[in-house]
C-alpha cells in the first residue's frame, strides 16, 4: 500500500501502483506473452548487429562503433520498462516508490533523448566522411568521437534532469494509482495537487525546442551530405554514400515520427481511452528499438555480410559483397 508523507502544510504519497492496461486489468497475464516475445526479439536483434560490429575489425570505424552504441542504447531503453512491467503482469505485484518512480522517469527520457543526440553525432560524422574525404581521418579521430558522445551524454541529462527535479517537487494527493505501465511524466501529474503549469510549460518548451532544433540540424547536416554526394564522379561510391544516408534517415524518421505522433495523440485525441495512450507509449517506445538494428542489418552492405558469414557457413566471399 502507499504510505503518506505528512509536512507542516503538505501530504503526499510516497508509493505508488502502476495500473498498466485499466482496461485490462483483470487479463494482464494475457499480454505477458506478446510483450516478452517482442521484448526477446529486441534483445537478440540488437544485441546480434552489436557483437558482429564489435568482433570483426574491419567494422571498427566510427560509423558502426555510433551504430552499435545507439542499438546498445535501444537494449537499455527497453530494459528500463519491460521487465519490470512483465513483472507486473505475471505476479500482479505492482508498487513502486516515488524515488524509484523518478529513477524510471529519468532513466526513460535520458536514454529516448541520447538516442537522438547519438543520430546528431552520426549525422556530423557523415557529414564529414562524404564532404570532406580526404580529411575524414584526420577530423574524426576517437578522441574526437568520445567527446562527442560525453557531449551528448552532457546534453541529454541537462535536458531530462530539470522535467525530473521539477516532478520530484511536487505533492501528490489525488490518488496512488498511476493510469500507465510506467512513471511516464503526465501519468504521474495527473496526481498531483496543486499548481504545476511550471511543470507542464517546461516539459512542453523542452520538448518542443529539442526537437525542433534536433530537426533543424539534422536537416542540414543532411541536405549538405546528399547534395555532396550526387556531385561524387564514381557511380558506385555515389551510391554506398546514398545507401548510408538512406538508412540513417529511415532510423531518424522511425525515432521522430513515433514520438511526435505519440504526443500529438496524448494532446489531442482527449476521448481516447486510457489504454490507447499507453499503446501508443509502448509504440514510441519500443517500435525504434526493434526497428533500428532490422534496418542497419539489411541495408548496410558491410554489416549484412559479416552477419551473412554467421548464418551461412558455404557460399564464396565475393558473391556475398556483391549484394
């Protein structure tokens, strides 16, 4: 059960229980098998692209190191909520603390922002590699790429960490029953008592700018790097660098598009049943997990024959490399 949390003036609850699907209540166990089956499939697809790029040499470039990291960040993502909800699911037990809650919180939106900022620093890399040829190893060293990455560690935290502080802040009292299968930031402030326009205006500004400026220089990077590449003399280095930048744009639309819709949705669509937000939660949250590591598989040349080398034991080299 919740425990109350009595101040001077105050009473909030400290404990909360995680409703999943209301609608579903009384059948959860139902959906342990199609969410643990998708939860399985995400770990092995991402995981298979994440040790084929670390154990052949030949991948250990920093277009496929970022790949791997941004896979590796899908597996993260995923195991940041689907475990602990199948555990929910199985055994009906579903209490979780407001600190653990805030944890959650903190740990889903870090790791869904990451991830765009690691599309960012693959864009820059491309950027690199197809206007600038000749210099690409020269500029884009390890050193370079590791801060980067801080960098966008750096920015996603700066980012998630004033939406959660702001949360941690406020007083809870209308009930203990949060209407989602995790501590999803509106879910936990329908709760709240009180005044938290503050929170609502920074978590929208904060979401709004991100994307809008991520969207921004992505467009950039991108319309410079396909502008470059139909100026390249050789048809079939024209090509590989069209084939690499179709595949980081599909990732980018799949990541935006299902996280833009989703909040569309949420903000729009009031008479929607509380069971098709959280859908649409699981949506945007798992769709790019298990969609990312299927489209860099197939559509990157060199990641697909090292992974055809591992399910196919005959057949010659070149015809493989061909493809």
């Amino acid at each position: 059960m919740s425990r109350w949390s009595n101040g001077s003036s105050n009473v909030s609850y400290t404990s909360f229980l995680l409703a999943g699907f209301p609608g579903l209540r009384e059948s959860r166990a139902l959906l342990v098998l199609p969410f643990l089956s998708l939860y399985l499939m995400i770990i092995f697809t991402n995981a298979l692209v994440i040790h084929t790029v670390l154990t052949q040499q030949s991948l250990h470039q920093p277009m496929y190191l970022l790949i791997a990291l941004l896979l590796a960040v899908n597996i993260c993502a995923t195991s940041t909520v689907v475990p602990a909800m199948l555990f929910s699911f199985s055994t009906h037990f579903n209490c979780i603390s407001l600190a653990r809650c805030l944890i959650q919180m903190f740990c889903i939106y870090f790791l869904i922002v990451f991830d765009c900022n690691i599309l960012l620093v693959m864009a820059l890399d491309r950027y690199v590699a197809i206007c600038y040829p000749l210099c690409y190893p020269e500029i884009v060293t390890g050193q370079l790429l590791a801060g980067l990455v801080g960098a966008a560690a750096t920015r996603s935290t700066c980012i998630v960490a004033p939406v959660v502080f702001l949360a941690s802040r406020v007083h809870f009292c209308r009930s203990d029953m949060i209407q989602h299968f995790a501590c999803e930031h509106m879910a936990l402030m329908k709760l709240s008592c009180g005044d938290i326009s503050l929170n609502k205006t920074v978590g929208l500004t904060v979401r709004i700018f991100n994307r809008v400026l991520d969207m921004l220089l992505l467009g950039t990077s991108y319309s410079h790097i396909i502008h470059a590449a139909f100026r390249i003399s050789s048809g079939r280095a024209r090509s590989k660098a069209l084939n690499t930048c179709g595949s980081h744009l599909l990732v980018i639309f799949t990541v935006y598009l299902s996280t833009m819709s989703s909040s569309i949705v949420y903000r729009t669509a009031h008479t929607a049943s509380q069971d098709v937000h959280n859908l649409l939660s699981t949506f945007y949250l798992l769709l790019p997990c298990l969609v990312n590591p299927i489209i860099y598989g197939t559509r990157t040349k060199e990641i697909r024959y090292h992974l055809g080398e591992q399910f196919l034991s005959s057949g010659p080299r070149d015809t493989m490399m061909s493809i």
